[in-house]
C-alpha cells in the first residue's frame, strides 16, 4: 500500500458538507441549505440550479484531488476516507441519474417481467476505479436505484407544494430510509420488514398512493450473472381492501386457503401474504373495519412473521413490510377502542397522515393547478395546459373558492372527468349552512311533523356535509354505509 494521502483543509471542509446533503432527507429544508452553500449562489436561485451548480462544484473538487496523485478511496483513511467516499458517491448518484430513472419507466412499461441493465458494466467499472470493492459496488447500485424509486414515487405521484404535501413526503422518505440513511445503509438495508406502518386519513386523499410509495421503495439486489434487479418493483406492493369481502371470506384472501377447506374451496388458493414480495409490502385498506378475531391473526403475522393457510397447520414466513390504512382518526381509534392495545401498538412502529384536499388547497391555492395539471396528464397520456386553463374555469365558476372537496382527490379527478363531458360540475354537495338544516329538524321535531324516516333522513345529511363522506356517518350513526347514503340521497332530492 502506498503513502496514505491527506485532504486539503478547505477540500476536507467542502466534502464533509456533500457528507451531510448525502444524509439528508431530500424533502427537508436543511438539505436545500447544504446544497445551497455547496453550490456558492444566491438564495433567490431555484432549488434545481442550486443542485445543478452543486453537482458542478463537486466534481471540480474531485478532479482536484484526481490531479494531485492516488485518488481511491484506498488512497484516503480515516474521516477523509469516509468524506472522499461520500464524494463519490454523489457524483456517481447523479451521474447516473437519467439512466436510473428510464430505467424505472422501463420497467414500469414492462410490468412484472424481467429487464436487463443496459448501464450496468460502465457503473459497476466507474466505482471500481474510484476503489470500492465488488460487493460494495453492487451494494450502493442496488441502493443508487432505491433512491430513485423512492424519489420518482413520492415527486411525481403525490405532487402539490402545500406544507403538508412536503411533510407527508419528509414522513414517507424517513419510513423507508429512516432519519439517518448512514445507519439504515449499514444495519436496516434488508431489515425493514419489522417497521409496519399504519397510515391515515379522510376518504379519497390518496392513502394508497402513500402507501405505494412505501412498497414500490424497497431494496432489491443486483443479480450479477443475469445483469438486472433481482425482482420487478411492480411485484413488490399488493393491496386488499379488507371492506369488499365478508368476515368468512376475508381470512382466505389474506392467508389462503387449502383445496376442500371450505366448501367451494375447489382449489389451493394463495392469498396476498403469500403473494407479497420479500422486498416489499403489503397494503392492509379499510383496517379500521376488521374483527378482533381478524386483528388477534393478523398480529401472529405482525410478532411472529408466520401465518397459515386455512385448512392447513403448515406455517409459511411473511417477509414483507406490513402497511394498514384507515380513515378513521387516530383520537377515535384509541378512544373507541377499535384495535386491541396489543394489535396498536405492533402495527404503528410508524404512523403518517395523508391530509385533506381542503387542507392543501388553504395551504397554498397553487396546491390545485399542480394537482389538475397531474390529473390531465395523466388521463391524456400528455400535458394540456388548454385543459387545465378549462377545467380551472369551471372549478371557479361553479365552486368558488371555497369549496370543501369532501371527496377529496379522488373526487377532484372526477370533477375533471364531469367538466371533459359536460363542461360544468356542481360539486358533491349543494351549499348548505349546518344550522338551517338543525333549525329544520328542530321546527319537525316540535311541531311533530317529522317522521321517523325523515329526522333519520335529516341527520344523515347533517353529518355527511359536516365530516365529507359516507363512511364517517355510518360509524357515527352505526347504520350501514349504502344505508345512509340512501337516506342522504332521499333527503337531497326531497
């Protein structure tokens, strides 16, 4: 081994700043700082520029110590070691960038199918010249590629620049990588199936997408030999909504269940724990809905990581990440007792709220134009800034301002819908105000006027245009779902 080099102080300064905008969650401010004082411009420059300059000075640097002598990472020990690496590292991550993330719209296009890495050999080549080993290498492509993922998921399919869009995705990058990606790097790269996460939020808010962001960021391997990941992302999120079927059938969906188990049971069936990818997660919808019986199965599986197929005492191991969603809140889960403490506590190592639409929109108004401008494109497979220009139209003629979005995103993709068909959306609920409905029901009751089926009509409809959805009256007025809303509806058109 030759002569061990030292960094110059004010390289060893600069480096040790491209260390800390490594660990740094990209969704926070401090990482904006730190690329702002690597990049040396203004504070008024965009975010993006400051990146790019970043990018530029580092690799000044690096050319730098290139031209000096030895510049491996062997070259180095200690922090300058550690600071030389980080230097890499970056250089490496956004050098490769574009190509990781055609990859990720490769892949997507292909599906569940295997695809090759056309850009592998000259990556792999790029980190072994700068000293790292072969398994190092294949390491950090493998967690370049996460990155990616996780960042494509979580920027361009929950947009908005309102704080709580920022906060949700500063929620979600930590859930996957933790607070200190160093640490997780090290010791939680293929360890994360411990962390289950409960995620909430009002109907319609986008709790899936959330929860996709989670299964579709996982860690998967290199294969050397076959020059690709080790699995597609797109088989690494599976998602069942506990709501859609009936409490007999609900356990085989999630377990599987052994040919004549039951009766229809004509066949072995694997349900979505035996579906799901070791590298990714499983989405628990409608969590809040389910038995006790259901929540004492589902925390074998959570504690011991087993479960078994109905019919059958084989025990199969569950090796993906648990994610459960509900929108009921969190005051109402523990205060109504709706999940056993011990089912709670082991299934909200991490909880994330999704926020309303109403909420983003008071945030920031322009929360809505980067909303609709995503929707469009989306439904046309391109951009369409005439569309958007239309759609805006109408939201603020027949809308105004003010509008609560009880349906929240889901609602807002159907309103473009509507104004495509129609040009013009009347929203999902009329204008109303809450104490001229009471004052209504009040004057029945007293002048007993009212019958039964019209006070319970007029009560559904004050808590549907109080709390925006169906669920939230049935739970509150213990009726079923399509119940109240046939009240709703009857009350709407009387």
């Amino acid at each position: 081994m030759g002569q061990q080099r030292n960094l110059e102080p004010h390289i060893r300064d600069f480096f040790t700043l491209v260390y800390d905008a490594i660990l740094a969650n990209p969704f926070d401010d401090a990482r904006a700082d730190v690329d702002l004082k690597l990049s040396g411009l203004s504070p008024t420059t965009t975010r993006k520029d400051r990146l790019e300059k970043a990018i530029h000075e580092i690799r000044k640097r690096i050319d730098r110590i290139e031209a000096d002598g030895p510049s491996d990472i062997n070259a180095f020990e200690g922090k300058d070691r550690q600071l030389v690496q980080a230097a890499y590292l970056f250089d490496f991550f956004y050098r490769y960038r574009e190509q990781f993330d055609k990859l990720i719209t490769d892949q997507i296009a292909a599906g569940d199918n295997f695809i090759k890495v056309p850009f592998a050999n000259e990556a792999f080549l790029f980190l072994r010249k700068k000293g790292f080993t072969g398994e190092s290498t294949t390491r950090y492509f493998a967690l370049s590629y996460q990155l990616r993922r996780a960042y494509y998921f979580m920027t361009r399919r929950l947009v908005g620049p309102s704080n709580a869009m920022k906060k949700l995705r500063f929620d979600l990058w930590n859930n996957v990588f933790t607070h200190n990606i160093d640490f997780y790097e090290k010791y939680l790269l293929n360890r994360m199936e411990d962390f289950s996460t409960l995620i909430l939020g009002e109907t319609g808010t986008g709790k899936g997408t959330a929860a996709m962001a989670i299964g579709c960021s996982g860690f998967i391997p290199f294969h050397i030999k076959k020059k690709g990941f080790q699995e597609s992302f797109t088989k690494s999120f599976v998602s069942i909504n506990l709501s859609q079927f009936p409490e007999t059938l609900i356990e085989s969906e999630l377990f599987g269940h052994k040919k004549g188990a039951f009766t229809g049971a004509a066949k072995n069936h694997t349900g979505v724990f035996g579906r799901c990818s070791p590298y990714g997660a499983i989405l628990l919808d409608e969590i809040g809905e389910t038995s006790t019986q259901l929540q004492i199965k589902l925390l074998e599986v959570l504690q011991n990581r087993v479960f078994s197929p109905v019919g059958s005492h084989e025990k199969s191991r569950f090796e993906g990440r648990v994610i459960a969603a509900t929108n009921r809140a969190i005051h109402e889960i523990r205060g109504r007792n709706i999940f056993r403490d011990d089912f709670y506590y082991r299934l909200s190592s991490d909880i994330i709220t999704v926020p309303p639409l109403r909420v983003r929109i008071q945030q920031n108004p322009g929360e809505l134009d980067a909303l609709l401008s995503y929707t469009i494109e989306r439904m046309l497979t391109r951009s369409s800034p005439e569309m958007e220009k239309e759609v805006r139209t109408v939201i603020d003629k027949d809308l105004g301002p003010d509008y609560a979005w009880p349906g929240n995103v889901r609602e807002l993709e159907q309103c473009v819908r509507r104004v495509i068909l129609k040009k013009s959306y009347e929203g999902d609920i009329k204008p109303f105000s809450p104490d001229d409905l009471k004052a209504r029901l009040v004057k029945g009751i007293e002048s007993g006027e009212l019958d039964a089926h019209s006070l319970i009509a007029g009560y559904c409809t004050l808590l549907y245009r109080r709390y925006g959805t169906f669920e939230d009256v049935a739970r509150r007025i213990n009726l079923d779902r399509r119940t109240d809303k046939k009240y709703i509806g009857e009350w709407e058109k009387a």
